[in-house]
C-alpha cells in the first residue's frame, strides 16, 4: 500500500516530534579509555583544561553543560597509588564521576595551576544529575 506524499512528510514529522525527553548521561568508551558526561541537550563547545578533562561549555549559555575524561582507567590506577584509602565509589560496576573529578583535585601536585573552578562546577553538575559511567572490566 502506498500513501500520498502529503500523509508521508505529516507522519515523519509527528514521529519526529514525539522524541523522548533529555536525560543526562555518561558513557564510558573502552576503546579510547574515556567517559563522555553530556548534562543538558545545548549545542555546545570544548575547551580542554589540563591532561584529564576537556570542559563543555554551552553555546546558548556558555555555562558547563559536561566534560570528556581522558585517559581513566589510567588516572584510576594512579589514584589508587597516590591515595590507597580512597574509595570510588562502585555501584554495579559504575563510576560516579563527582569522586573523579574530586580525586583530581585532591592528588594534583600544583594545585595553583589547577583549574578549581571548572572541576568545582563539573562536580556539582555530575552530583546533580547523579551522573555515574559503566566501566564494565576496568
């Protein structure tokens, strides 16, 4: 059965409009050892602030809307090192990112050159939105 183009473009055009509703994520990516924290839908631009984090900032807004963490599974096993009696918290088999972005701030050995701010608001925006990447081998 066929149907007139008109009833076609009416019908992709209601599917389209009937997407979900936006639910901040973050996916770790085994392949190039990162996690992606995307909070809000905004276009949006990186800025990288040191050898760990790129910061994503909101085109509209300019606020922090996420970040991509490079290099994780690496950081993790520095960390545990540096600070033994440190716990991430785990939770089937789930990394809350606030500790990450806390433990950076904790082992950086010239907090001075340290962007605190950035990794304060990332820590508030992974806390608020629960935010935790599968890390399924690490």
């Amino acid at each position: 059965m066929t149907m007139p183009r008109e009833d076609f473009a009416n019908n992709v055009l209601e599917t389209a409009g009937q997407a979900g509703e936006f639910i901040p994520q973050a996916y770790y990516d085994p392949d190039g050892d990162c996690i992606e924290f995307i909070a809000k839908p905004d276009p949006f631009y990186g800025e990288r602030i040191d050898d760990l984090v790129t910061v994503y900032y909101s085109q509209d807004s300019g606020e922090i809307i996420g970040s991509l963490i490079k290099g994780v599974s690496v950081f993790l096993k520095k960390l545990s090192k540096q600070l033994p009696g440190f716990r991430i918290s785990i939770e089937d088999h789930g990394v809350r990112l606030e500790h990450i972005f806390q433990a950076r701030v904790w082992v950086s050995t010239e907090p001075e050159k340290l962007p605190i701010i950035q990794y304060r608001k990332l820590e508030e925006l992974a806390k608020e939105t629960h935010a935790k990447a599968d890390m399924i081998g690490v």
